[in-house]
C-alpha cells in the first residue's frame, strides 16, 4: 500500500508543476534591455565629454572620460550577469557576459579611434594656422621687382 500511495502522490505533484504557467522571459529581456541602454548612454557620455574636449582644444583629459565610463559601464555589466544568473540560471550569466565582453571592446575600440581621427585633425589644422600666422611675419628673401 505504501508503495502505491507513492506513486499516486508523485503522479499528483507532476500533475501540478505541468499544470504551472512557463517562466516569462519578458521581464529578464525589459531588464537586460535596460541595462544596455544605461550602458551605451554612460559610454556615450564620455565619448561627448572628450570629443567636447578635443573640439575645444582643451588639453589635460586625455580620454580619462571614456576610459572611466567604460570601465564603471563594465563593472555595472557584471552586476547585471550576476543578477541574471540570480533570476534566470547560470545560462543567462554566460550569454550576458558573452555578450557583454566584445560589446565593450568593440565599442571602446570604435569610439578611441574616433576620437584619435578628430585628435589628428585638429592638431593639423592648429599646426596649418600656426604656419600661416608664422608666414606673416616672415621677411622676404628677395625684394620683388
């Protein structure tokens, strides 16, 4: 009798968790959702902060705005991964760190790069006034005739 009782409570609490509604993925991708656009806004931020800088010939930040947002955008990246891990498994840890890695790199990269073009630029056009100002105040080799 034992045994039978078993079995028709285990086939009672299978019943039952088939009978649960899945787990709705919607508010892990809400939230992952949010979090990459907090990330993207911070690492944004710092690329204006230092191509504002660049643009008004500003020297002394040297990229330290975005090297600082990149950094804290990725320590805040896996804070998510491990609030994923927490909610959704050790599945949604390795994708949101998978991802996270070269979202981080390929966009730090990017945007370094395009701040070094605007760098280069500016400087040759300040190199190209000074040499025109420079030009001015020359004296002529010869007289002219």
């Amino acid at each position: 009798m034992l045994g039978l009782e078993q079995s028709i409570a285990s086939t009672q609490i299978a019943a039952t968790l088939r009978a649960q509604p899945s787990y709705d993925r919607s508010h892990m991708t809400i939230f992952l959702s949010i979090a990459f656009g907090l990330s993207l806004a911070v690492i944004l931020l710092g690329f204006w902060a230092d191509r504002s800088a660049i643009s008004a010939r500003i020297n002394g930040a040297n990229g330290l705005p975005i090297l600082v947002a990149l950094i804290a955008s990725f320590l805040a990246s896996l804070a998510v991964a491990v609030i994923a891990w927490l909610f959704d498994g050790f599945e949604m840890l390795v994708w949101v760190l998978l991802f996270s890695v070269p979202y981080h790199a390929g966009l730090g990269g990017l945007l370094i790069w395009r701040l070094q073009s605007l760098a280069t630029h500016a400087k040759a056009a300040d190199d190209a006034n000074s040499q025109r100002i420079a030009d001015m105040f020359r004296k002529p080799s010869k007289p002219q005739s």
